[in-house]
C-alpha cells in the first residue's frame, strides 16, 4: 500500500520493521497514521502508542492513555522469555504501570479516521472487538521485516486482561500459515481431555480483512511457565498428537502412501527452483524406504521447546500453523532434534541432521520404530523439511539460508 495523501509522516511509508507491522495492521488508506505529528483535518484521534525506544530501532507499539495495557503487554508471558528478555521487560513492564510510557518522550504513532467513517469498516482493532464481543486495546511487538513472519496484535480489555492473540497472514506465504493453524486448532479443539494430549489453545475467531487472513487465538494461561531447552520429549504427548488421542494405525509401506505422493508431487513443482535435485532426492527416498512399513499420522509440525509451556503440570503446545496429516510418526520428534540443534545450538544443517539421527536411536523403540523405521523417518523428515522451505520460498516468503541450499545439499550427501 502506499502513504495516504492528506497524511504527512506516514510510516507505512518504511521499509523498516515499523513500516512492514503498520502497513499490515493499519492497512486502508482511509486510516491515518502518523508519528509526531497531528492528524489531518476532519480526522478523529482513535487510538496513540508510543513506539518504543525510537522510530529507527522500534521494538514495541505500546497503547497510550491505558497504563494497565501497556504493563499487561510487556509483563504478559514474561515467564516464557529467556531471562535477559525477561528483566528488561519486567523493568519497563513496571514503570508502564506507573504510567512512565505516557510521560516519557517516546515518538507517539497517532491513528485517526475521517469524521462520520465507522471504525469497523477500516480499523482492524475495531472489527477484532466486534468479533469478540467487546471493546480491546492492542499492543504489537515490532521486528524487522521478514516475509515468514507474522505480526500479531495482543489484545486485552480494558484492565489489562488479556483476550488474545490476533496473527496477521500478510502475503500467500503468511495467509496459508495463518488458516492452517485456524484449521489445527479447530480440528483439536475436542482433544483437550484425550489421555496425553497437550493442551491446545482455543481459536477464537478468523476472518479475511482487506486481503489478509487473521486468526484470533485465546490467551495462555497466566501464570504458564516455558519448557526448558533442554527438556527431554514426551514421548506420550508426541503420540498423542500422532493418533489424534486414539489407537496406533496399522503401519503401510511408504510406496503407496498419500504422503510419497505429496512429495513426489511437490518436488515435480520444485523444479523450476531447484532442477531435478528435489525429485532426485524423493527417488532416492523411495528406493532406499520404499518397502519399509510405517505408521502415519498427524504432526503438530513445529514441535519445539519454545512453542511449549507447562500449566499445572499439564503441557501445552501452540503454533500449529506446520500441521497436518499423513507423515511417519516420529516426524515431531524428529524435528525438535533438527530445531534444537539448528535454531537453539547454531549448528549447521549436516550437525542437525546427525542429531536426529541420535534421537531416533535414542527414543525410536517408544515410537514403535525400528531401525530401518528410524533410517526411514530421518530420510523422510529431512526431505519434507525442505520442501517446507521451498513451500515458503515458493509462497514469496524468501529462502531460509540456514536451510537452503544446506539441507538439499545434506540431504544428497547421505545418499552417497
């Protein structure tokens, strides 16, 4: 979108994490927007934040006028955050309590609309409130722009209660993730009480809003605490979401399965990207696995200590949005060991590979998986983990470099 005209100072006008958040959350033209500055005339003030600590490195947009929301959207799920996070936020959290961000010189973002405009028709935090029934009051951490990610609103009442989680799918990459973990969530909305299966949070609403997919996800539960990095899987929970709280399924040869066909199909479209190479790489799959029997089943697709908490000694998992059916049970386990060491230990994507490697060998048999099971779900996951980034790439999400074209390049050489 581009910079109303009647606005001057306009930040949707950036190419910086503040212009890619205001863009996507204040995304009609007929909204005004601007930083230091009035709005235009014949605009009403609908809502103030401070961006916090500057224009040039802003990290949060916090509400003004509403010292209990701004604490509640620093303090909220401080638990969760790794420490360092956590005191600094903690700190600041304290004085917006006190009503420091109002009086401290932050640049303050002003949005207004034109007299006699309904606010539901333009302005999102609008039409969230009418979705849920009542008024709210957001908040939005700000970072630099990256096609896979999302912003997302956290919305509270009037007290600082959180009511939320608002995600904003912005462009085809963050659309599709968006309504695939609406999807998820609505599919295990009734497996809440099922023996070992995690928590899920409740999805609220979604919607389209002037081309974007939002989600309305509940808030955690307060006093909700992280899952160490170091935590060893639940092995239970992991098959629970695997049989969707029910028996295990009878194991099927990968040949002839729903899911060889998905990655054959994907990697034929890969090609314009990557030539033969994905294709190869499935071939191989299927000729090294092809007569080994497996269980398939559901994955919550981005299963890592991170997307994870504990709430009265009960687990709870969030971002769904990687799920799905149809994958070799183990596919979960297989991708904390791929993320813990990728994303948490900095190691290249041929260390990461090997480390799922050693906790298939380590947690295989609680899986029902034997060696060649084992040999068949690292192969497999590794070759779907990157046909989820050529997905993302392809979606216009741009390539992770961590992961293209490292793993494809991995995944070849344990061909050899």
């Amino acid at each position: 979108m581009t910079a109303s005209a009647t606005t001057t100072g306009d930040p949707r006008s950036r190419d910086d994490g503040l212009g890619w958040v205001t863009r996507a959350v204040f995304s009609d033209d007929r909204v005004s927007v601007t930083v230091d500055a009035g709005p235009p005339a014949g605009h009403t003030v609908v809502a103030r934040y401070a961006v916090v600590p500057s224009v040039a490195r802003a990290r949060f947009l916090l509400p003004l006028g509403c010292p209990r929301v701004a604490a509640a959207a620093l303090l909220s799920y401080n638990a969760l955050r790794p420490a360092k996070v956590r005191a600094a936020r903690a700190v600041l959290g304290v004085a917006a309590r006190a009503g420091a961000v109002d009086r401290a010189p932050f640049p303050v973002l002003t949005v207004a609309l034109p007299a006699r405009l309904d606010p539901t028709e333009v302005l999102l935090a609008a039409r969230l409130g009418a979705a849920l029934g009542t008024p709210v009051h957001t908040a939005c951490g700000v970072r630099p722009p990256d096609p896979n990610h999302k912003p997302t609103l956290q919305l509270f009442d009037d007290r600082g209660t959180p009511r939320g989680y608002a995600k904003i799918g912005w462009n085809d990459a963050t659309r599709a993730l968006v309504t695939a973990e609406a999807a998820a969530l609505r599919d295990a909305a009734g497996l809440a009480g099922t023996a070992g299966h995690p928590g899920v949070p409740r999805l609220l609403t979604e919607f389209t809003w002037a081309g974007q997919a939002v989600a309305v996800v509940d808030p955690l539960p307060a006093d909700i605490r992280g899952v160490a990095d170091d935590t060893q899987p639940d092995i239970a929970a992991l098959l629970a979401v695997a049989r969707r709280g029910g028996p295990a399924a009878p194991v099927q040869p990968l040949v002839g399965s729903p899911f060889l066909a998905r990655l054959t199909e994907q990697a034929r479209r890969a090609a314009d990207t990557v030539g033969e190479r994905a294709s190869t790489a499935v071939d191989e799959l299927a000729r090294r696995h092809g007569d080994v029997a497996v269980e398939f089943g559901h994955w919550h697709g981005d299963w890592v200590p991170w997307n994870l908490g504990r709430h009265e000694g009960k687990l709870i998992a969030w971002d769904w949005e990687h799920s799905g059916p149809d994958v070799p049970v183990g596919f979960d386990l297989a991708h904390d060991a791929f993320q813990r060491a990728l994303v948490a230990g900095g190691a290249p994507a041929p260390e990461a590979a090997r480390q799922v490697d050693t906790w298939l060998s380590r947690h295989g048999d609680a899986l029902g998986l034997d060696r060649p099971r084992q040999r068949l779900v690292a192969d497999a996951y590794l070759v779907e983990m990157w046909l989820r980034t050529w997905r993302l790439a392809d979606a216009g999400a741009g390539w992770n470099p961590a992961l293209h074209p490292a793993l494809l390049d991995t995944i070849e050489n344990r061909h050899t």
